[in-house]
C-alpha cells in the first residue's frame, strides 16, 4: 500500500451486545424470587412432615389415623354417631392365606418392590390419559398407609409429593413385616371397623388366627370400598372378585392344594361373565389397582 494512499474499511462489524431493558431486569428478579419462595416453601413442607412419627413407629403402633379423624369429623357434621372398634393384633397371628390374599388383592409385588411399583405407576399413567379421566390408579400398600395414617384424601399434587416423600421414608425405616401388619390394623373393613381383628369378630365371630381362606379373601375382596360392600356379602360382584383373588393366589404358588367348592363355584361364576360386563358391574367398588389384571386373570387357566 502506498504512502498517502486511503486506507480500506474492513467489511467485518462487530456487534453490539443487546442493552439489558429494565423490563428484563424486573423479569429476572421475579423469577429469582419465585426461585427463593419455592425453596423456602418445599423446606417448610419437609419440616412439617411426619419424618419423626414414622420412626416411632417400628416399636409404637397409632392410636388414629388422619382417615379416623376425618371420619369422625364427616359423622359430626352429619349428625350421625361414630365409633372406633379396633383390635390390635400382631401379624404373626394372621393366617398366611389370610395374608396372601390380601398383598395379591392390593401390592402383588410388595415384598420386593421399594414403596413404588413403577410398572404399575406407567401404565396407570397411560390407561388415565387414554381415558382422559383417572380411571386407574397405583398405589402400593406403602402408599396407601402413608395416605391413611397422616394425609388428606386430595388428590392435588401437593398431597401426592407429601406421599412420595413418606413413602419413600417409611420403606427406609420400617421392615416390609412392620408396615403390613400396621396396614392390616388400621385400614377400615366397615363402617368404624378398622382392623383385621375387628373384622374378624364383626364378620365371622372369631379370633384372627381361626380365619379361614375363604373368609380371608373375602376380607381382601372388600378393602376398596368397605362401607358398600361386607364380607359377608354373597353378591356376583364378591363371588367374581374372590375369584380373581383365588386364581391370583394360585398363579403365584399361595394355593397348593386341591381346588374347593369354594373356588370351583367362584371360578365358573367367574368365567360365565364377559370381561366387559365384569368391568360395567365393578365401576366404583372393583379396586383401580386391579383392573389392569381383570381381562388377564378372567382368561389364563390356572
């Protein structure tokens, strides 16, 4: 390049970093804010939570449950009476079959899952989006502890994450054995009765270590929705659903012995009825839980 000659301009620029607006400082602020209050919020949550109860109870059992409570509290605004029979009994004198119907009526995987079962959880997500309504649900016997000792029965999702979280906590401090027989004495098997010992008597006028297996699975048949259905029922929906139970127990080995009346006339019954019809029949009574089992179970053999 000559002296004196222009020098050229380069054709790259460099651009100019955007100027921060006030409205975008505000922006941020906002969501730091929210960022804090939501932290603050989820601490608080995790300080009130039952953590301490929970551990207190591998060697205490409840007096009440949030589910008595708020029973107590619906009979009052009604007017009506209401009263707890309860009676406590350890879970060594709980009949095995007893036992068994029970878990295959309510966690088929509970000895082995971690308070959560996940298959069950993805397909109940699936089945309730396809039917745009909740129509089926996934709760373990863990779960369904946690809600009945110390939550409300909302369905919002800040009661779920209470759940999650006590869940999660009790698997971590109570034995598999020690969260079932809390389960088994403190969920309602009627109106005021809550426990199996109670049941017991109030069914069958025995003592829990006497119960039969038919009577036992009559008791799991009725754990969704005990206040519309008793043990003692003889209707088509209770021969069907023990029927399920039955051949659930006989899948898994629990049934070694040869085949009842009980269960041959439960099976017939069973399988003279359509899975559809099965399905119309239990809306409402048939726990959610099971459904996803009910076409499965109405057409495998035993």
């Amino acid at each position: 390049m000559d002296i004196g000659e222009p020098e050229q301009q380069s054709d790259l620029q460099i651009e100019e970093p955007p100027r921060r607006t006030w409205q975008g400082s505000v922006k941020r602020k906002w969501l730091l804010l929210l960022g804090i209050a939501l932290g603050m919020w989820f601490l608080v949550e995790l300080v009130t939570l039952p953590f301490g109860p929970i551990v207190q109870l591998e060697k205490e059992n409840p007096r009440e449950t949030a589910f008595m409570i708020e029973q107590a509290e619906e009979a009052h605004k009604s007017g009506r009476r209401f009263r707890v029979v309860q009676k406590w009994v350890p879970l060594s004198q709980v009949p095995k079959d007893v036992v068994n119907a029970v878990i295959v009526a309510e966690d088929g995987l509970f000895w082995s899952h971690s308070g959560f079962d996940w298959f069950e959880f993805k397909e109940s997500m699936e089945r309730n989006l396809t039917e745009g309504r909740a129509v089926r649900g996934a709760s373990t016997i863990t779960q369904q502890l946690v809600k009945n000792l110390y939550l409300s029965p909302s369905k919002n999702p800040l009661r779920k994450m209470r759940e999650w979280v006590l869940t999660w906590w009790m698997e971590q401090n109570l034995t598999k054995s020690r969260i079932l027989e809390i389960y088994l004495n403190v969920i309602e098997w009627g109106r005021g009765i809550y426990g199996i010992g109670a049941a017991a008597q109030w069914y069958f006028g025995k003592p829990v270590n006497e119960l039969t297996r038919e009577e036992g699975i009559r008791l799991a048949a009725v754990i969704p929705n005990p206040t519309r259905r008793g043990a003692n029922d003889e209707s088509n929906y209770m021969q069907r659903r023990m029927a399920i139970i039955l051949k659930r127990m006989a899948a898994r080995g629990m049934v070694k012995d040869s085949i009842d009346a009980m269960m041959k006339d439960s099976v017939e019954q069973m399988m003279e009825d359509s899975v559809e019809q099965m399905m119309e029949d239990s809306i409402n009574v048939i726990p959610i839980d099971s459904l996803d089992g009910m076409a499965k179970d109405s057409l495998d053999g035993l």
